[in-house]
C-alpha cells in the first residue's frame, strides 16, 4: 500500500485563513489502512479545525467526506453537487488522489492534508516500512525477493557495503541490512552461490530518472 | 606479470615489492597548500598517496583536483572515487579529467552514507555501485569504450583498486564479496584498518584457499590510534570496525600523554605481524590528520627505503 503520515494541523492552518467552508476529504483505500486518511482521520481533523476555527472567533463550515478512492475519477465524480459549498479542501488522500481531486475539480484549491511516504506495508500495528520504489523494472528475482533498491540505504545492487553491522544498516541500528536480509535468504534458498554473480548496471531509464512514467495497455484501452 | 599501466604502485607490486600506500584528506575550503604539505612530508617513505573523496560525507575540496595537485608535485595520486554524488555521466568524466593529467590510480567506493556529514538533507546518486564503477573503468581502459558503448579517445590507463573490509557483517560472505570485486575488474585491494590480526588472519587464509592474494595485490589497511578515546570511538561508533577490548585497555592502560606513542607502537607492531601473513602485498597507512608520523611508522616497520621502479 501507499504508506502516508498526517501533516500538523500548524502546517494545514495558514492555507486556510479567510476560507469560510472547508471540505476535509479522505480515501478509503491505502489511507485508511495505514490510519492517516481514512474516515476516521478525516473526523479527527474536522473536529481539530473547529475547535481551532471556534478559538479564531471564525465562523467556518467544516465538511467531511471519505471517498472510496480519490485516485479514480468514476469516485472524484460523486463531489460533484457539493464541492461548489466549499471555498477549498483539505484531502487526506496519498499524493496521487491529492492530485487527481485538483484535477478533477480544477478551480477549487486543494491541500495536501497528509505527507505520503512510500510503498509498503505494515509491520506490526502501528508500525509501517518501505519495500518497493516503482522502479520499472524488478529485480526481486535476483535477490531472494528483497529489495535492494527500496531497502539499501545505498540501493546497491552487489552490496552488502562496509558499514553493515549485526544485520543493521550504517545509517543507524533501527533500520535492517537488505543485504544481510538478501545473503539470509539466499542461504535459506540453497542459492548462496548465486551471491557471486555481478548484477550489471541498471537501466534507470523505467525508474523516475526516465521523466514521468505512464503505462499505456492498448488491449484494455477503451 | 607485466604491468598494464603506467602507474608506478602497480609497477612496485608487480616487481614484487611490498607497497606502501597512505592517505590525505582534502582541505574544507579552497587553500590546498597544507594538502601540499603534508603529501609533501610523505613524499620519500610511500610508493602512493589516496586522496579522499568527501569522506564520511563532509564537503571538502574535490579529490580530482587534490590529485592533479599532487600529481603536478611529482607524487602518485590515487583517485578515490565515491558513487554516493555522482551518475555515471560525472564519474566517467572525472574519470577521463584525472587521465588527462596521467593520473593512474584510481579506487572504486561506494562512500559513507549523507546522514553522517554535514550535509545530511542531500540527496544521493548511487547510480552504479562500487562494484559496477569497477566494471566500468576496467571497460573504459581494456575496451576504450564508455558505459554507453561509444568510443573513447585516449582510454584512461589507470591501476584499479577497491576497498575490502574483513571486518564487517556478514561474515560468511567476506571472502565471496573480494572474489566479486575481483571479478569485477579490482587488481590492487586496501582494507579497513586492522585492529584484529587474528580476525584478518582468518579472513586472509579464505583469501588465498580461493587463490585471490594472487588475482589482486592485498593491502592491508593500518590507522594509528592517537588516544583511548579514539580507540573507544572506533570500537563503538564506527559501523565494520573491529577494534579488540585489549587494545583499547592497552590505550587506557598508559598516560594521556603516552598515549600517542603507545598508538604509534602499536600501528607499528601490527605491521611487522601483517608483514609475516602470506597473501599480503603491501600496506595502506591511514594516519588521519597525523600524516606527519608516517615516515616513522614506515621506518620503524622496516619499510623503507622505498623500491625505485622505472
Ligand atoms: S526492484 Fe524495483 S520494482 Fe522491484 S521491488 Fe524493488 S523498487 Fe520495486
Ligand atoms: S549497511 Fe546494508 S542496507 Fe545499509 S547501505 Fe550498507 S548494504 Fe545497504
């Protein structure tokens, strides 16, 4: 999933001086599993900006709203009677459902209501890590399904580097070796030999070294 | 074995000489002459001086131009090269600006991750890794060409070394990981410093069951401490490095203003036993802003003079 994390309400509040309507606008898709966008946040920071509007002496209209995704028109769609009330939206959506709601109603003034931070998934409650950079082409078959890209702080591909210590990366003990994760499980697989042969250069060009990427499926193109 | 470039550290490995390399960091502003200076005071007791590129992630002066200053000197610069700042479009321009002025060595990192220098909000490259940089100039040189496949004019004629650290985790594929830096085009190796002689012991007698002391020259790397709190520092803070309890007690165990002389025993005994492990080519002597002790540690050790090749 797309992991996110929500932005201080400090950082929201200067976006919204002199609006009179707000709609706070979540996602029920990644955003809500990983608890920074779902329908519940979306009531948590409706709630904060009405005590914060009622302090300011401010008479604002505070809307709240979950769509099943923002990253699909066919959902983007189901605003379209009431997003007129609002003077702007505070969407709680990934960057990509952010995006796809200011373009789907381009005259109304759209924030992001959350920071989003990458692809993972969770570890445990409460605890979510990164495992893949939509990199464009996958090399998880190399390496034991661990993701060098995504889990070395160096994204070698023929690593582990000198730093790595105890299974932990250099960059601090909190954060694990991909490389130990991928020599592990090679081993586990019987294939620690295949430790030995040279990944060769990347071609970065499918990663977002390449410019914006778009897939474009003829067969299933309307 | 003939050497396959000019430089002259492959030329007094391939003679069969036991090397000596050392190391200068650049300055943290544009004043180069105290980079001079201590390269200088070095000159007559190593075959080659390394010149650190932004280490540990702090911006220094470049090691191109250091290099090219030395160079310029009449030393033997060895190029260090991190991929953490560069794509592949800037290090094989570097490296074809260090082969216009006959630079011809060069040595193939990764680099110190930004989050331990002074500029821990960059982004970073990592566009190739050290062992693809390695592929990459071997390509340059034996084939003339550019990652890109298209021609070079004038190849650069460099000796191609890597860094090896016996040390690090994990264990079981530190001799696999020299075999592929070998493989991947490596001829001359300068490990992390040596604190555990037993360890690198053991880490070489993997190196020559595989026969790799004779694919590639082993350096094997040396830092005099210059007080227990290094010790201790080096022992607890620096990731895949193995400084030993009894060495840090026997710091501790003299004065503080022993203590330096205690570092400098010490660097010189671990050479006179690194002298004795076969397989070892040579030795890379990092005094860290202490280059002005080498020349004793060179002497001491039995190293010097150094071997004059054509
Ligand atoms: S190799 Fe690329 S696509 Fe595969 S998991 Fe890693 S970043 Fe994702
Ligand atoms: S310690 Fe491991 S994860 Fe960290 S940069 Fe080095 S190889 Fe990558």
């Amino acid at each position: 999933m797309i992991v996110a994390e929500r932005k201080p309400i400090e950082e929201i509040l200067p976006w919204l001086e002199g609006v009179r309507s707000v709609l706070v606008l979540g996602c029920n898709e990644c955003v809500t599993v990983c608890e920074a966008g779902g329908k519940k946040e979306v009531g948590l920071l409706a709630s904060a900006l009405r005590m914060v509007f009622a302090q300011q002496g401010r008479e604002v209209n505070v809307g709240e709203r979950t769509l099943e995704r923002q990253c699909d028109p066919e959902y983007l769609d189901e605003l379209r009677d009431s997003i007129d009330a609002y003077d702007a939206v505070v969407s709680l959506a990934c960057g990509v459902g952010i995006q796809f709601t200011a373009e789907r109603y381009p005259s109304k003034a759209v924030y992001p209501g959350v920071n989003t931070c990458f692809m993972g998934a969770a570890l445990e409650r409460g605890v979510w890590a990164e495992r893949c950079q939509g990199c464009g082409q996958c090399l998880l078959a190399l390496t034991g399904a661990v993701c060098p890209v995504a889990r070395c702080a160096k994204r070698l591909f023929n690593g582990p580097c000198g730093g790595s210590t105890a299974g932990k990366c250099e960059i601090g003990p909190d954060v694990e070796c991909a490389w130990q994760r991928i020599i592990d499980r090679l081993k586990a697989l019987g294939r620690l030999a295949d430790y030995e042969t040279l990944i060769p250069v990347k071609d970065w060009s499918k990663d977002r070294a390449g410019g914006p990427r778009k897939v474009v499926r003829e067969d299933v193109r309307s | 074995m003939n050497a396959k470039t000019p430089s002259r550290l492959e030329k007094i490995l391939r003679a069969g000489h036991l090397a000596v390399t050392s190391e200068c960091g650049p300055p943290r502003g544009s004043d180069i002459g105290h980079l001079a200076a201590k390269a200088e005071a070095i000159r007559r007791h190593v075959d080659a001086i390394n010149v650190t590129d932004n280490q540990t992630s702090v911006c220094r002066l470049c090691s191109l131009a250091a290099c090219i200053r030395l160079k310029l000197m009449g030393l033997e610069p060895v190029l260090q090269m991190v991929v953490r700042d560069r794509n592949r479009i800037a290090l094989q321009s570097d490296i074809l600006g260090a082969a216009s002025f006959d630079i011809h060595n060069i040595l193939c990192l990764s680099g110190d991750h930004q989050r331990f220098g002074d500029h821990a909000q960059g982004q970073n490259v990592f566009d190739l890794d050290s062992m693809q940089l390695l592929q990459t100039v071997r390509r340059m040189r034996d084939e003339g060409r550019f990652l890109g496949g298209d021609p070079i004019e004038r190849p650069p004629a460099m000796f191609v070394g890597a860094a090896a650290n016996p040390f690090a985790d994990p264990f079981e594929i530190r001799v696999p990981r020299l075999a592929k830096k070998i493989a991947a085009g490596a001829e001359f190796i300068q490990t992390q410093c040596i604190y555990n002689v037993e360890r690198f012991e053991r880490w070489m007698q993997g190196v020559r069951d595989r026969g790799l002391h004779e694919k590639a020259f082993i350096l094997a790397g040396v830092t005099p401490l210059k007080s227990a709190g290094m010790a201790r520092y080096m022992k607890n803070k620096v990731p895949g490095m193995d400084v030993p309890e009894e060495v840090v007690k026997r710091m501790a165990g003299v004065p503080k203003d022993r203590q330096a002389e205690e570092g400098i025993a010490i660097c010189i005994e671990t050479l006179q036993r690194l002298k004795e492990v076969p397989g070892v080519a040579g030795f890379h002597i990092m005094a860290i802003e202490w280059e002005e002790r080498v020349p004793e540690i060179v002497e001491r050790a039995g190293l010097a003079p150094r071997p004059a090749v054509a």
